[in-house]
C-alpha cells in the first residue's frame, strides 16, 4: 500500500496550498461564480487523482521503455545508427504533442496563412530530433554540458536579437509546448538510461541536461523560421473568451478530446517501443505486463490530469487575473508571485524530475532544496511578468536575455550536475500547469489592462518561466560547490588485468565491504585486485562524517558526502593481505577516507565457478564449516 | 570477545534513515552510510495493478558491540520498528580492520547467530526472479539494492565502458530456513553457471522488526 500511499500524500501536499490560495480569494477578493468555483474543486480532486496514477505509470512504463531504448543506442557501434535512432526519437515523441499543434495553428492564424500549421509542427520537430541527436552524442563522448549549453544558447541570444517581440515569445513558447506532460518523463528516462548503461565517472552529471537541450530545438527552430520567412509580426489577437456554463458538462465535454489527445501523444513511444521489443529486447512476459499496465496508467493518469487542467483551473485562473488586475497593479503582481511558488511544484515532470535527483545523487542533493529555489524562481518570474503586463516600457528581453547571460556565466562555475538539472528544470518547470493555469491567469490580466497584447503577453509568461530555473538553479549549483567537499581528480587508471577467476570450491570465504568518498571505488577495486581479490560490486550512497559536515546557512540543510560502497567476497586466506592493501594506500586513505570491515565469520560462499555437484550436496550448517 | 564490532543495517522508508541517524549519532555511533534500495510488497491487489516496489532506505553504522544493542533498543522504541511494516534492522559482525589487526578466531565460535543474511548478486532484471525463488523456499521479503559491477572496458565506437549493473539482494531468515531458501536460489538462477552470479551468506546476531519472530524480538534477546 505504501507507494500508492506515498504518491497521493506528494501530490496532495503540492496540490493542496494551490486550492488553499485559490479558495481563500475567491472568498476575500474575488467575485467568482459558484458554478467555476465547484468545478474547480472537482477538477482539484481529478487533478490528484490523474497526476497520481500518471506518475506510477511513468514509474511503471516510461522508466524501462527508456532504459531498453537508452541501453539499444549506447549499444550500437555504428555513429550513423546512434545519430538516426535518436533523432527518430526526438522527431516522433514531439511531431505527436498536442500542445505544439495548438500553437502551429495559433501561428497560422497569426501569420494570415503563410505558414501552414503542420509546417510549424514539422520544423519544430526536426529541430528537437537535431537536438536529441547532438545531445547524446555530448553524452556518449562526455563532452562538457556546460559548454554545449553556452554555445547553443549563445546562438539564441544572437538570433534574439534579429526576431522581432512576438517572435521571440512564441519560439521560447514553441519550447514549452514540446516539454510536455509525456515527453519530459521519457526524455528523462532515455538520459538516464543513458548515463547508466554509460557508466563511469560523469554518469551522476550526465543523467540530466537532455531535457535542456531538446527545449532549444524548438526555439532555434522558430527562430530560424521567423528570420528566413520574413515574419516578423503577429496580426490576430486572442480568440474572445468566454466561462464555460455549468459544472459537469464542461468536463464532460472535453474528456474525449483529451483522451484521444493523450493517445496521439502516447502513440509513437509506445509503438517505437512494440517494434523495438518485438525486434530487439524480446522482454519476458511479465515485465511485458507490467510495461503494459503502466502505459494504460499513464494514459489515464494524463487524460484525467489534463481535462482537469483545462476545464477546471483555465477559467479559474483567467477570472482570478481579470479581478486582481483591476483592482490594483500591486495586488496583481504579490498575487502572481505567491501563485509561482506553488504552482510550479504541481507540474508532473518537476515530481518526475525530483524523485530522479534522489535515484542519482542516492539523496546527496536534497529535493527539498531544488523545489524551493523552483518555486521562488517561478515566483518571481510571474511576478516580472505581470510587472511586464502593467507596464508596457519593459520587454521581454529585458529580463530574459541577461537572465541566460548570467545563467551561462554561473554554469561555467557551477557544478556539473546542478547545470545539467538547471536546464532540464526550465523545460520542466513550463509543462501543463504553466501553460493553462497560469497562462490563463495572465491572459486574464492582459485582456483588462488596456495597454497589454493577450496573445504576446500570454507567450511571454512562458518564455519568463522557463528562464528563471535554469538561472536559479545554476546560481544555487555556484553555492553548492563552494559549500561541499570536493573531490579530487583519479590519477590515470591503468590497465586492469582480467580478473582471474576462483578455482577452488569449498573455500572458506570472507565478506569485505569497504566505504569511500566518491569517485574511489575504481582505486579501491584496483588496489583490492593487485592484492588477489577477484570481483566486486559498487554500491553509491551517502554518508556522515563528522570531517565532512556541511551545511548550508539559513535554511538550514545538511549536505551529506557522497559515498561509494565496494563488496568484495574474497577467500580466505588473501583476505587480510586485501584489507591492509587497501588501508596502506595512501591514496584511498587520505583522500578516499577509506573504512574497510571484514566479516570475520565465514562466509558460506558459492562462487560463480562452483560445479555442479553443488546442488546435491545440501549446504554445511555455519558450525561445520568451521 | 574483543575485537568484534557490528555493523548495523536498518531497512527502513525513503525518508526516515536521516532521522535514525542522528539519533544514532547522539548516542555515540561514529559514522554511517545511507543508500537506496527497493522493498517488495506482498498483495494480490497491489501486484494486479502493478505496485510491486516500494522505496527504502538502506542505513548502515558501525558500531561496538553495546552500542549496537542500545542502537536496537532505539529503534524499538523510538522508531517503532518492532511494529509490522515500520522497517527491519539487524546487525552483522563485522570488525573494522586496521592494519596489522588479526581476527579473534575463537570469539567467532561464541557467535552462534539466530539469523542469517543471504546476500546474492545477479545482474540486472534477475533481482525479481531471485525474489520469487526466496519466497518460495519461505522467505518472507527482500530488499534489492542497484549497484554495478566492476567491469572490463570494452571497446567501442564511443570511449565507452559498459558498466554492467547489477541487482544485488538482501535476505534476512531464520537459520532453520537458511539452507533451503540458498539452494532454492542457486537452483532456480542457475548460479552454478559461470557468470551468472554469486550467493552467499552472512551471521546476523541481533533483529529488530523481523516479522517471524516478534514475540522474541519484543524481549529484545541477544542472539
């Protein structure tokens, strides 16, 4: 019961001060009609519900479809094999995202008709699939993230510079339609997969920064188009709005639509996957099952979340803006900020992306840290937004241009795996909730406030929100690595002969688990091998040490050294040589911090190499064997 | 009885092994280590709709023998542990080595332990078989643990090492049912094979929470 538990429990505690907000204006400020207010409540319920079982599900099917998918790529020797496999992926898993059609055919209405809606769709594909390509190949030849971010965002800041206002909202908006509910997940899985089947000293810092990377396709893409097309102005205005009537019949009325949305967007993963099993990974039954259940999870999870969204929050947050906005300029702007640092922590991906942080750094970099700096982000990005609305002086790129200059010059100092989570954070940070509710509640604002464009306002929201994590969340990596214990670099490995396998049966063994700072466990594997020791596993955990307390002032969070734990089963007889070896290295044990503890009972050990007459020889109670 | 210290494992929910820790340390533990594993659920339900894992901590301090009965008595108390579902934690006899330090063979020979952990590495996505033939032979529940081998660099396009990943299973049985659940295992993974494996066991001196045999545990027995 425990995870469905757990689950609920994470998503109500990010879902309820949302209502909270919501309910206390509608009941102080704001004149909302009860009907809205109901059906807010209802979608709230949904919305728990739908986010839940969307989040087992990508737990259940979008984890192992990207893993197999990762370990297919890593795996393939040919580099033509690796640039197409993931192109394909990028391509497909966003030509199907609703969310980015709605927006090719707000562009063609915009556009008078030159450009064709499906043209939009397809070049922004084609540029999310260059992305993805390019992006695993940084990964696969460890290529620094930091450096490749600072390039391609280098390009979109000159390019910015060439498109016009609108043009340079809607490309950053194009990049938040295709980080969608569905595809973040799945990205993320890919590159953790990746990064695991990878291996290696970067693996912790390469499992995030795809999601990063992918988010500029869609911008440069746009941006591209805009120049070579000539257009530069956006002539419709937003479509006449008006609350939808009743409670139920809203609700109603959208969940096929959605439904049918959800399975387009559902669709290429999980045939690209049935092709792949079906020719590849041939998977056994029951964990053919369980991917399986896992994809109807995640359908029905997102179809119950996004009709939630969309029919029960959008006309909320539209009302809500359109009061605030009318009232006062100052209300309209503390309000916007205290609906960001909630917000933000209902999207989907920014759950999916937290628990991921936990898997890799084994809870080194502590999730409650990452959400609260999203949140304050996000906040304050609303906040300028609306501050932009009110005050029709203040562009757009006043705010965004020098926020990834900052951002790009603080990642160069960052530390690694803070700069790939801070550009995955801005294209997880903009996912549904953004795009609907908050959308909504600033297209309320602007549609009062005489001087503001619904239709450019609106997109420059998304641009502000995806921008203010990846600054903030490198600014806090900047911190993080002055506060924590660093590393140093591992001397050249040299070349590990093969290790010689045991022969003998009926060996009297010896456990030997020995505990170090990171990045050590090679060292220790290398030393412990010289020594006689055979195989061992690596563990990754986190440790205290009374040395290396670190903590962070005024929010007060440990940070705790990450560790690597080595299990060596070794016989006998070598394995005091092994544990003082590994103690008598100056290495490990000055920089590695070393603790090595045997079992001094024998361990009854079968090895790999024990025959088969094992089997029929029950095995020797502890006290005989001695 | 002198050179034997332990090293506790607590099982316990994403979450909590902070919090045992530092209680830990206010008492006088020097150190620990924290890292995360899976449990597993045993419903009908839960398996149907496909909620087979759940998230645990795992927590190891090293500690003297007294200590480690305190650290019990803790976690009994404070933590709630020897109710059904709140977590496990036992100890194993390790010594901490330094160098030149020799084992006191004859203190072994006083263990006797009521317990022992079975400990098998298989690689990746054989975790759940593994699981499946424990329980049959009678265990009652396992915690897997992801780590990865040490592995061969092996040449590819890319400078690429494949690292191989291993699943890494953590069993705590009564000794009667120690020899059954091993060769269950070893049979039905096919351990004997090269490479495909390894199993073995360790002492467990002291349980907290184990399930099977609360009534003992609520008396808090050593050994």
């Amino acid at each position: 019961m425990n995870l469905v538990y757990e689950k609920f429990k994470e998503v109500a505690q990010t879902l309820l001060p949302v209502v909270i907000l919501v309910m206390i204006l509608c009941f102080t400020i704001v004149d909302v009609d009860t009907s809205v207010i109901v059906r807010f409540l209802i979608g709230s319920v949904m919305l728990l519900i739908g986010l839940s079982v969307f989040l087992w599900g990508v737990d259940l099917a979008m984890n192992p479809i990207g893993e197999h998918m990762s370990h297919e790529i890593a795996t393939s020797r040919s580099i033509y094999k690796i640039g197409i496999l993931s192109f394909l992926l990028g391509f497909l898993v966003t030509v199907a995202e609703p969310d980015l059609l709605v927006l090719g055919q707000q562009i063609q209405a915009a556009s008078g008709g030159t450009v064709s809606a499906s043209l939009i769709v397809y070049v922004i594909s084609f540029g999310v699939g260059i992305m993805i390509s390019l992006g695993i190949f940084r990964l696969l030849r460890d290529r620094p993230l930091n450096i490749f971010m600072a390039i391609t965002y280098s390009i979109i800041i000159g390019l910015g510079v060439f498109v016009s206002e609108e043009f340079f909202a809607i490309s950053f908006d194009a990049s938040g339609a295709t980080t969608g509910a569905l595809t973040t997940p799945f990205v993320l899985a890919i590159s953790l997969g990746l990064s695991t089947v990878k291996g290696g000293r970067k693996s912790e810092e390469n499992s995030f920064g795809l999601v990063g990377i992918m988010s500029a396709g869609p911008i440069l893409a746009v941006m591209l188009m805009s120049i070579i097309s000539g257009q530069k102005h956006i002539q419709g205005t937003a479509e006449a709005w008006a609350p939808a009537q009743g409670v139920l019949g809203p609700i109603l009325s959208a969940l096929p639509a959605i439904f049918l949305e959800s399975i387009v967007a559902l669709a290429p993963i999980a045939i690209l996957f049935f092709i792949f099993n079906f020719a590849k990974f041939k998977l056994a039954k029951d964990e053919m099952v369980q991917v399986l259940k896992g994809l109807s999870f995640t359908l029905l999870g997102l179809t119950l979340f996004l009709t939630a969204v969309n029919s029960g929050f959008m006309d909320m947050g539209r009302i809500i803006g359109m009061e605030l906005a009318a009232m006062s300029p100052w209300l309209l702007i503390g309000i916007a900020f205290m609906m960001g640092l909630i917000v933000v922590l209902v999207e989907p991906a920014v759950h999916v992306l937290g628990q991921q942080i936990e898997e890799v750094t084994s809870g080194h970099i502590p999730v409650k840290l990452i959400r609260m700096t999203l949140s304050i982000a996000v906040g304050t990005a609303i906040a300028l937004s609306m501050v932009r609305i009110v005050v029709p002086a203040v562009k757009l790129w006043y705010f965004v241009i020098p926020g990834f200059v900052i951002a790009i010059l603080l990642s160069l100092r960052s530390d690694p795996v803070f700069v790939g989570i801070a550009y995955d954070a801005g294209g997880v940070a903009s996912g549904p909730m953004a795009a609907t509710f908050v959308l909504a509640f600033a297209q309320g604002a602007a549609a009062v406030i005489p001087t503001a464009n619904v239709l450019v306002d609106g997109f420059g929201v998304i641009a502000m929100i995806a921008t203010a994590p990846v600054l903030s969340i490198n600014l806090l990596g900047t911190i993080f690595r002055h506060k924590k214990v660093e590393y140093p670099e591992l001397e050249k490995k040299e070349k590990v002969p093969t290790s010689h396998l045991l022969e003998e049966r009926d060996m009297l063994h010896k456990c030997i688990i020995a505990v170090v700072d990171r990045g050590f466990a090679e060292k220790a594997i290398e030393v412990a091998r010289e020594a006689g020791a055979s195989g061992a596993t690596i563990l990754r955990g986190r440790g205290t040490d009374e040395h290396q307390k670190v903590k962070l002032p005024i929010i007060n969070i440990e940070l705790q050294p990450e560790k690597e734990i080595v299990l060596f089963v070794t016989r006998e007889q070598v394995s005091g040589a092994i544990a003082n070896s590994l103690l008598s290295n100056e290495q490990l044990a000055g920089d590695g911090k070393i603790k090595v503890f045997i079992s001094p009972t024998e361990a009854m050990a079968e090895t790999f190499v024990v025959p088969k007459q094992m089997e029929s020889e029950p095995d020797p109670a502890p006290a005989e064997t001695e | 009885m002198i050179d034997i210290d332990t090293l506790l494992f607590v099982i316990v929910n994403r979450g909590k092994a902070n919090a045992i820790l530092k209680k830990a340390q206010e008492l006088g533990a020097a150190s620990g280590t924290i890292f995360l594993g899976e449990g597993t659920v045993q419903s009908k339900l839960l398996e149907a709709i496909g909620l087979t894992e759940t998230h645990k901590e795992i927590l190891m301090i090293s500690s003297s023998r007294d200590l480690c009965s305190q650290l019990h008595a803790l976690l009994n108390k404070e933590f709630m542990l020897s109710k059904r579902n709140q977590g496990i934690a036992f100890s194993i006899p390790f010594t901490q080595w330094q160098p030149g330090r020799k084992l006191d063979e004859e203190a072994l020979d006083n263990l006797n332990p009521s317990h022992y952990c079975i400990i098998t590495i298989v690689d990746k996505g054989r975790g759940k078989a593994c699981i499946k033939a424990a329980r049959a032979a009678g265990a009652r529940g396992g915690t897997l643990i992801h780590g990865r081998g040490a592995g061969i660099p092996t040449d590819f396009y890319f400078p690429l090492v494949i690292e191989p990943q291993k699943e890494i299973l953590l069993v705590v049985s009564a000794k009667e049912k120690v020899a059954a659940i091993q060769n269950k295992i070893f049979t039905d993974l096919e351990l004997g094979k090269p490479g495909h494996g390894i199993l073995f066991t360790l002492p467990v001196t002291q349980t907290t929470g184990l399930y099977e045999n609360r009534a003992e545990e609520s008396k808090g027995a050593v050994l």
